[in-house]
C-alpha cells in the first residue's frame, strides 16, 4: 500500500473522531496521497471524469422532477423541461451534452491505460474495474437516451433489445422469452419505459460504487506513470496530490469544461440525431436507425459479423475481451514510449477505432461493409495476437533506471539503497 | 548560514492575488451554477399561466354558487340574494371574530364589512377561496341542499367553523375570515379572477 505522512490529530475534538470513524484521516491521506512528479496531462482525465459523474447525477435528479415516464406523457414532459421548467433547458442540455462529454473523457481515459500499460501487474483489478465501469456507462446511457421516447429512442431499444432473440438459435424460444422479459410485454411499450426509467435511476449510483473501488484500487498501488516505471524513491519521485495534482487537475478541468460550454450553449444538437425531435412511432421506422456517436463503433462491429448471432458476440465481446488485456499482453515493458514497434500497432488500433466508429454511421454495404470487416478483424487482432506475440519478440528502446533519471537526466548511482534512504542535495 | 536576503514573508505575494481571485471566481461561478438548480423547482411557465381563470357569470342565477379552480384551489362564486346581502351589511364589526376584510393582494388594513369583501356595484357577487383557514377542508354550502350552518353562509365539516352570508367566520376554529382573491369584473358579465 502507497503510504504519504501518518495523519496526525491535531485538536482534542478530531483525535475524539479520529477512534470513531477516521473521515478527517481518510481525507487528509487522500490529499496527501504521493503522486509521481512526471505525470502529464493525460492523467487529469480521472478528475474530468469524476466531475462529468457528478454533473451528470446532478442534472439527472433534476431532470427527473420533471420527466414522467410514461409513453403518452415521456415526450412532452421534455419539450415542458425544454420551454416551461425554469432553466429547464440547460439541464437538459448539460445532461445531454454531458453524456458525450463522459464518454469522450472516458475513452481518452481508457486509451491512456493501453499506451502506458496501466493495466500491467500490480493494476489488473484497477483496470478490470474500469472496464466494469465503462460497460455500465454504456447500459446507462443507453437507457437514457431511450427515456425523450422519440423515434430514435423507441426503434434503437427495439433493436438492441431485439438482439437477445438470437439466443434462439442456440435454444429454441430462449431469446423470445428474455426478449419478452426485458420488454413486459409483446413490443418496446409503457411497461419497458417504466423499467428503463427506473434503472437509469439505479446505475449511475452503482458506476458511484464501482469509482470509489476504482480509487482505493489505485491508492493500493501508486500511480502509473509516463515511464511506465516504477516509483523507487517516495522523496524524490513523488509529490503530494495537493495541491501539485489538485491545481494541475482543476486547469484541465476547466479546460475541459471549455469544450463542454461551447457544444451546451452553441451546438448542444450538433452530437445528437435530429430524428430524436420526433414522436415515436411504433409503425413507422426512421430511414437510418443510428445510435449516438460514443455507441458506433460497436454499432459497426455488430454489423460487420454477417450472422445475427455472430454480430452479437462480436459486438459484446469487443467490450469483453478488454477485461483479459491484462493477460494478453506479454511485453515486460509496461509503456509504448519503450516499445517502438507497439506504437505503430496502437496508433493502428486508434485508427480502427475511429475508423468504425465512422462506419458505424454509413449503410452496412459495399466498400463501408468491407471496410467495417476489415477493421473489426484489426480491432480483435491487436489483443489476440499483436499483443501476445509483439510482447515476445519486440525490442525495447533503451529505459531509464528510474523516474528520478529519466526527469533529471542524471544517472543514479546503483547502489540498491532502494528508496529507502533518499540521496543527500547535491 | 545566516541570512543576507531581506525577508519578504509579510508582502503581498503575486502568490496571494492568484488564490484570492480563483477563489473569487470560484465563488461566483459557483453561484452561477447553483441557483438555475434552485430556481428550476420555482413554478414553470405552465404553472404561471394558470394564473388567471375567466369566468362568465350569465347563467348564475341569484341565490345560486358555483366553484371553479384557481391556481390549484377551489373559488366559491356565489350570486347572493338581498336577504344574504342585507343579512351580512347589518352584522357589527364587534361581533366578528376576525376583524381583517382578508382581501389578497391588498396591503392595508381593510376592517372586515360586506362593502369591502365586494366590488362597488356588484355587491351581490361574492368570490372566496373556498378554503377554510382552520385546517384547509373545503366547507359546505355552495350547494342548495348543503348544510349552511346557523349564519347562513358556509359550514365546514370537519372540525365546525361556520361562516356567514359575507364568508367571515363567526365560530368554530377557524381564525380568519375566507380569503378573496384579486379579480375583475371585465366586459359583460364576465369576471377575470387573478
């Protein structure tokens, strides 16, 4: 366990707290926390995405006294929060907005793990966790999207829900009765809104749970790094998270909230489908039935597999095979700015990724058809075999001994002091 | 090694300015953020315009009562007759338990006679929030076959408070007299209440 100073009680009233229930100690460590000093910032996006959480869940609940849901009702009950409830519109905006805002920090987030090797022993369960998180997140925002009960929410619930029908050829009328189960009736109909209402509500406190595992999981281990090394020195390596990360944390906050403002108050329909404006109808389904930006990769790669059964594993399986990352991965060398081969291979896997996402948006045929195969076939190809293989045969550039070397250009002496003892200033 | 640099330690630092408007800023956009969050729970524009109800007041013959819905709350419209009329004028203010006209919306103190419960002219017209001011039940006497109670105005059932033909209370729980809302008489015979 990564340990900064003990907390010491200062006043007789926190000392008193301190042997009932260690809140101040909890908070004091957490500030304190050692952080390496090197970290750049790709390592805010924790914090970005803590705050999207909460926006999130704030302008959620507030939402949520004026939504009703049920079919008759669910629209216009957004249009009343659009014209009437009192800046109405901007929390369905920010809600909105916000959900994509997630999703893009997410990934960047997400991406940042593979490129340092994050993932790599000690941090297995930390990374397994996130990806738990990132599926939730994509169960949540689906359910929400579906609650305007517009024409896009309505059909892609019938389609996505309709995937579960694939078990039947596995078993004959397993898939129609989960299908069934998860509608509550014959069709996408009231008792379904009701349920997607109610579990939207739930799972965001459940991603709430999931973060904090998140946090102790890395608080266990330290931090990774840009070096990919471990942290040898406490003293010389690391600093304390405030104010050096508080600071750094809330720039790039702001930052990013830049990004976020622009699209709320200029753009806010720009990353949303315009047939969503309309009511849905059961009999009629739109021209394209697509899902939001964050969701067309997966869209692409469902749509890829030529067999219904097929594109459903894919699609899922796309989202499980990260969980063994961990285990696939065979370099010794936790970060691509070592690996000089693996960088071509993960720019090729950013590429893939944006490459079906765009895809994901196209009409599965001809040239996208192909095009969407191909990288799919990438896309499980990178873990199943680049990383294995790669790991085996690849080279690295030659590494600093520690962080403190690569900062200061220096070369340590190797005297095996082990972090114990930190060197004297020069 | 003793110390030949000055010691600044007490200056204002560019340090101190930084945090002091971070946090400034800190503080209003944060004030900013929060009171759309408050202000959302305020009542909506659709709630708003509930404020004013109209009301054709032709078909009400003398001695009859209607009750219509105004901003969530039950308006007692009653076409007194003279007899109801007279009966409230001669009641001396003395007798009354609540001496206040309880007009809304008005500031001043009004004591609480016919002449100021009703608009000038048209003061066989009374309109009241059919409220009793005890514990919020709705009294009876709006309907002919209702108990009225010994002053022959309302009567509420739950708890005794009986109201005259003015709707002033006069005994039983209830501490004030039933409110009258704002409204108007507008072209015709219609009324615009709120």
């Amino acid at each position: 366990m990564v340990h900064g100073p003990e907390y010491q009680p200062k006043t007789a009233f926190t000392r008193w707290l301190d042997q009932r229930l260690p809140i101040v100690r909890f908070a004091a460590e957490f500030m304190n926390f050692p952080t390496p000093t090197n970290l750049n910032y790709l390592w805010t996006f924790g914090g970005i995405l803590a705050i999207c959480l909460v926006i999130q869940l704030f302008t959620g609940i507030i939402l949520a006294m004026h939504y009703v849901a049920n079919t008759a009702l669910a629209f216009d009950s957004v249009e009343h929060i659009m014209r009437d409830v009192n800046y109405g519109w901007l929390m369905r905006y920010t809600h909105m907005v916000g959900a994509s805002m997630f999703f893009l920090a997410a990934y960047i987030h997400t991406f940042r793990g593979v490129y340092y090797g994050s993932y790599k022993a000690p941090r297995e369960i930390l990374w397994m966790i996130g990806v738990t998180i990132l599926i939730v997140m994509i169960a949540t925002a689906f359910m929400g999207y579906s609650l305007v009960w517009g024409q896009m929410s309505f059909w892609a619930v019938t389609v996505i829900t309709n995937l579960f029908s694939s078990l039947d050829s596995i078993y004959k009328g397993l898939g129609t009765s989960i299908v069934q189960w998860i509608w509550g009736g014959f069709s996408v109909d009231n008792a379904t809104l009701n349920r997607l209402f109610s579990l939207h509500y739930l799972l965001p406190f459940v991603i709430t749970g999931l973060v904090g595992l998140h946090v102790w999981a890395l608080h266990v281990t330290g931090n990774n790094n840009p070096t990919g090394l471990d942290i040898r020195n406490q003293d010389k390596e690391t600093i304390p998270f405030h104010p050096y990360y508080t600071v750094k944390d809330f720039f790039a906050i702001m930052v990013f909230a830049l990004l976020f403002a622009y699209f709320v108050f200029y753009v806010p329909n720009y990353l949303g489908d315009a047939a969503n404006y309309q009511t849905a109808n059961p009999l009629q389904t739109p021209p394209h039935i697509v899902p939001e930006w964050y969701f067309l990769p997966f869209y692409a790669i469902l749509r890829a597999i030529p067999s219904k059964l097929g594109g459903v594993c894919a699609m899922f399986g796309a989202l499980v095979i990260l969980y063994f990352i961990p285990w696939l991965d065979t370099s010794r060398v936790r970060s691509t700015k070592y690996r000089p081969i693996y960088r071509y291979f993960f720019w090729a896997l950013v590429i893939s990724c944006i490459s079906l996402g765009y895809l994901g948006s196209k009409s599965p045929e001809g040239s996208y058809l192909w095009a969407a195969r191909f990288f799919t076939i990438y896309y499980f190809a990178h873990f199943l075999l680049v990383m294995p293989i790669l790991g085996l045969i690849e080279t690295p550039t030659p590494m600093p001994a520690s962080v403190s070397e690569s900062i200061t250009g220096r070369r340590e002496p190797r005297s095996g002091r082990g972090g114990m003892h930190p060197l004297p200033a020069e | 090694m003793d110390s030949t640099v000055d010691d600044h330690s007490d200056d204002v630092t560019r340090r101190d300015f930084i945090y002091i408007a971070t946090g400034a800023f800190v503080a209003i956009g944060a004030a900013g953020a929060l009171w759309p969050a408050i202000d959302q729970m305020n009542p909506d524009a659709s709630a708003l315009s509930l404020a004013s109800v109209d009301l054709d007041l032709a078909p009400i013959q003398p001695g009859q009562a209607v009750t219509v819905m105004w901003r969530g709350k039950p308006v007692f419209v009653r076409n007194r007759t003279p007899e109801e009329v007279q009966k409230a004028k001669v009641v001396p203010l003395d007798d009354l338990k609540d001496p206040d006209a309880r007009v809304l919306g008005v500031t001043a103190e009004l004591p609480a006679t016919d002449e100021n419960r009703t608009k000038p002219g048209k003061e066989n017209w009374l309109i009241m929030i059919g409220i009793c001011t005890h514990l919020g039940c709705i009294p009876k006497g709006q309907s002919p076959a209702d108990e009225k109670g010994p002053y022959g105005g309302w009567f509420c059932p739950c708890h005794g408070s009986m109201y005259d033909t003015a709707g002033r209370i006069r005994q039983g729980p209830a501490p004030r007299n039933l409110d009258i809302p704002p409204y108007q008489f507008v072209a015709g015979t219609k009324v615009k209440i709120g």
